[in-house]
C-alpha cells in the first residue's frame, strides 16, 4: 500500500527521478525517509546541508539513492537500473 500521495516520475538525463510532489519543504526529506523506513530496509550513508537544499545518500535494498530538496522540490533517484525499476514500485 503507497503510503505517499502527489508522486510524479521525470527523466534527468538518463536517470528516472521520483517526484514527491506533496512533500515540498525543508523537513519534507525527514518525513519522506520515516515513511520509507517503516517500509523498506533503509540505510542513511550520509546527509548534507545547504543552504538551498538538503541531500540524504541512502541505501535501499543495497542500491543507492539520493534523496534531495532543492528549489524543485523533494525527489528520490538512482544511477542504476535496478534502482530505476524500484521506484517504479513505491
């Protein structure tokens, strides 16, 4: 069951990006990775702080992923293909 309302997908280059359309503010990225912990086995490799954005490298199922806010909103993308095909699935 999605837990998540307001997903969206978009191509940056190559890789497929996961819109959280609903979720676009600061602390959003916080919200976005308890939903996701409670679902999936998530590992957080490192966070950073900007002052305009906010990125979570993570692992999901031993794939990574970034999980950012910026000026766009929040998103969630991989560089592989397995990565890709799981976004698919939340």
């Amino acid at each position: 069951m999605n837990k998540f309302k307001g997903l969206s997908f978009s191509k940056r280059g190559e890789q497929l990006t996961l819109n959280f359309n609903n979720y676009d503010y600061w602390e959003s990225l916080e919200d976005i990775l308890k939903i996701l912990s409670n679902i999936y086995n998530v590992i957080v490799i490192k966070e950073l702080d900007g002052p305009d954005s906010r990125i979570f490298y993570i692992k999901i199922n031993e794939i990574d992923y970034t999980l950012q806010y910026d000026s766009y909103g929040s998103f969630l993308k991989s560089d592989s293909i397995l990565g890709d095909n799981f976004l698919k699935e939340i």
